[in-house]
C-alpha cells in the first residue's frame, strides 16, 4: 500500500505541475491576445556612397506578433538596379517592381528584419518622377499589410527619398494572424 501512495504522489504532482504550465502558457497568450495591439513598423533611410550609388536601409519590425511565421518583401521600382542582392522570385509580382526578400528574425515578441540596399538609377540621365517603395509582411496563408509610406525620386541626377522617420500601422490582434 506504501508503494501505491508513492506512485500515486508522483503521478499527482505530475499531473498539478503539467496543469500549472498549461494555465500560465494560457495566461500570456490571452494577455497577448486581449491587451496588445500588432504594429508594424517600417524605417527607412537613404545615404550617398558613391557617385551615383546610393544605400538605402530598410528596418520592419512586427511588434507583439503571435504568429510564428511572418515574411516581409520590399518591392523597389525598376529605375533603379540593386547591386548587392537578387531579386526574389517567389514573391507576388508587380508591374514596375522588383521584390527583395527582407530576413525576417524572431525576437521575444517581436519579428525583426534590417537589410541594405545599393542603388543605381538605370538611366543616369533621366529625372524619375516619385514612385512609392512598397513593403509587404504577409504569413503563410495572407497578405497581413502593405506600406507604401516612403517614395524614390531622382532629379538633376540627385536621388532623393521622401517619408517620415518611422512609418506605424496598428492593428487589433486575431487568431491566426
């Protein structure tokens, strides 16, 4: 009988403590849930390296994402070639674009991504008129948002990007997002 209890202890004390991580593990998702907003945050920035060479920057953030997959392609006018990276060929395309897959990184909450860019004007004497750079974080099921916040334009030979400092879109969150 002694040993009945021993094992019957055991298998209680399992049975409690598995009971326990399941209502704590329910706990933070239903405060995630309930009482974070998603954000999707885009930054860019446009530098001179080189005569006509330029390097663009480009951060996207998902901030308080439940999901576990999350991809972000930059869609980048065809006036202007990158020289340091291919283009992506399994993202939709778009007339007038070429997509770049961002490298998408989990950390803690969020899904993190910062790529550079060198970009030359394909006519170097032609002035391009603004032309947005899209940005599109989607999952394995559907496109989640679309951030034409920031446009390119080349005048006078000069390449210029226009936008705010950091581009913010928020959203209540959902299962399955």
């Amino acid at each position: 009988m002694k040993k009945f209890w021993k094992i019957f202890g055991w298998v209680f004390l399992g049975i409690m403590l598995q009971s326990q991580v399941n209502v704590l593990y329910g706990i933070v998702t239903l405060e995630n849930l309930y009482f974070h907003d998603r954000v999707y945050w885009v930054k860019m920035n446009l530098q001179p390296v080189e005569d006509k060479i330029q390097l663009l920057t480009v951060e996207t953030t998902v901030h308080h994402s439940l999901g576990p997959d999350y991809f972000a392609n930059v869609y980048i006018p065809d006036h202007f070639r990158v020289v340091n990276k291919k283009p992506y060929l399994g993202a939709e395309t778009r007339p007038g674009y070429k997509a770049y897959q961002m490298n998408m990184k989990r950390k803690y909450r969020d899904v993190l991504s910062r790529e550079n860019f060198l970009l030359v004007p394909q006519n170097k004497t032609d002035d391009l008129p603004l032309k947005p750079l899209i940005v599109h974080f989607q999952n394995m099921h559907q496109l989640l948002h679309e951030d034409k916040t920031y446009q390119l334009a080349t005048a006078k030979s000069e390449t210029t990007l226009e936008g705010p400092e950091l581009a913010e879109s928020i959203y209540s969150q959902k299962w399955g997002m």
